[in-house]
C-alpha cells in the first residue's frame, strides 16, 4: 500500500529551494514518487508569505527579484523610499493591491513613478516564483486539503475544538495537524522540534501520523511499518 508523507511549511520551502537550484529533491530529502505526499491549505498560504521574505535576495536568488521585507541594506523599500517601518509595509500593500493604477502612474517621468517601477518589477517577479511553486507542487503532485473540505464536516470540526482543548499542539499549528490526520498521512515530516515534541500529546487513535524531522524520517518510516511507537525525538 502506498504510504503518505505530510509536508510541514518548512519541508515545502526546502524542496520547493532544491527543485529551482537544479538538485535533485527527491533523492536529497529521500521522498521518491512511490510516496503519496500531501500537505495543508495553511502550509500554501504561509509559503505566500515566505516568498515575500529574504527568501528571494538568497536561496532564491537565480530569480534576480531585488527584493527584501527585512530592514537590512539589501532592502529594496530602505534604499528606494528612505521610510519607517510603516511606511515601508504600506508602500508593499499599495503595490499589491493597486495594479492597475500602478501600470498607469509608471508610465510618468517623475521620481515617485520611478520608484513605482521598481515595486512593480518586483511584485511580477514575485508572481514569477509564486507561480512556479504551484505548477511545482502540480508537477510533483503533492496533495492537499482546502479549508473548505476539512471544515464542511461536523466531524472535522469537533477534532478540531478536540485538539485545541486536549493537546499540546500549539494554536498555530492545529489546522495543519488536522489537515494531515483528515488526509490519512503516515508521516508527518517537519523540522519544527517543538511540534514534534508535542505530537505526542495527540489521541491514539487509527491514522495519526508519527511526526519526525529529515535526519530521523527513515528510522521512524520503518518503525511505522512495524507498528511501533516511537519517542519524540531528543
């Protein structure tokens, strides 16, 4: 039978890096096609804003998007608008939703158009790589359960209240948890040790996942084959 391996936020990112910088994913992270891999609704939407990150200016960089939220030199709001914080964060919101008037005021001479330019010619690159990492996961065929399907069900929705009440998960992470309990996962990969620790507060109940981080994946696979349970990871 086919096993499923879930994959956390911070797995997407990694073999989502690996695939743009031509290594081979599959066999770096040991996850060949013979897996079902899936993954959350929750996990795409925090790797949107990942992509926003220094992510672009660094492991991401063959994209050439000259871009950083960070307040460091690279930055592209500190070097060409000279604002605070805030004023850096509404200048990113205004380039997000004002594509249209922003096509238009770009075509002027003056230095706040100039400065549009560039926001511009960033937020196409980050669609650029936003779209790449959803024709990657198509490509691959990683699954995943939308929000409106895990929650349509009454059931689903009890576990839910269940997890928040009964568990250690922290509050952040229960969507996630419960995407990859709802999508029968086998294995639930991450890196985040914390969460890893705190699955064992989870019911032993049928189809909840064993939760390890890459270093202990295989260990941990085959100890599920045999039907053991494993120990958090130390």
């Amino acid at each position: 039978m086919q096993e499923t391996i879930f994959l956390d936020t911070n797995i997407l990112r990694a073999i989502f890096i690996a695939s743009v910088n031509g290594e081979d994913w599959r066999s770096k992270y040991r996850l060949p096609t013979s897996f079902r891999l899936v993954t959350a609704q929750k996990c795409l939407l925090e790797m949107c804003g990942i992509l926003k990150t220094g992510i672009l200016t660094q492991e991401l960089a063959i994209y050439g998007c000259n871009y950083s939220l960070s307040k460091r030199d690279d930055s592209l709001l500190k070097r060409i608008l000279d604002g605070t914080e805030f004023h850096d964060i509404f200048w990113h919101r205004h380039v997000l939703e004002a594509g249209v008037t922003l096509k238009e005021e770009t075509e002027r001479t003056n230095e706040h158009a100039r400065k549009l330019r560039q926001l511009v010619k960033w937020r196409a690159c980050y669609e650029r790589v936003h779209t790449d990492f959803e024709r990657f996961l198509e490509a691959e065929g990683v699954e995943y359960v939308l929000y409106s399907t895990l929650f349509s069900l009454h059931e689903w929705q009890a576990k839910l209240e269940d997890l928040a009440m009964e568990t250690l998960i922290p509050g952040e992470d229960i969507e996630i948890v419960l995407s990859a309990w709802y999508l029968n996962a086998d294995i639930f990969l991450t890196e985040d040790k914390r969460l890893i620790r705190f699955s064992f507060s989870l019911p032993l109940e049928p189809h909840i996942p064993a939760f390890c981080s890459l270093a202990n994946f295989e260990q941990t696979l085959a100890g599920k084959r045999e039907g053991f349970h494993t120990f958090p990871e130390t």
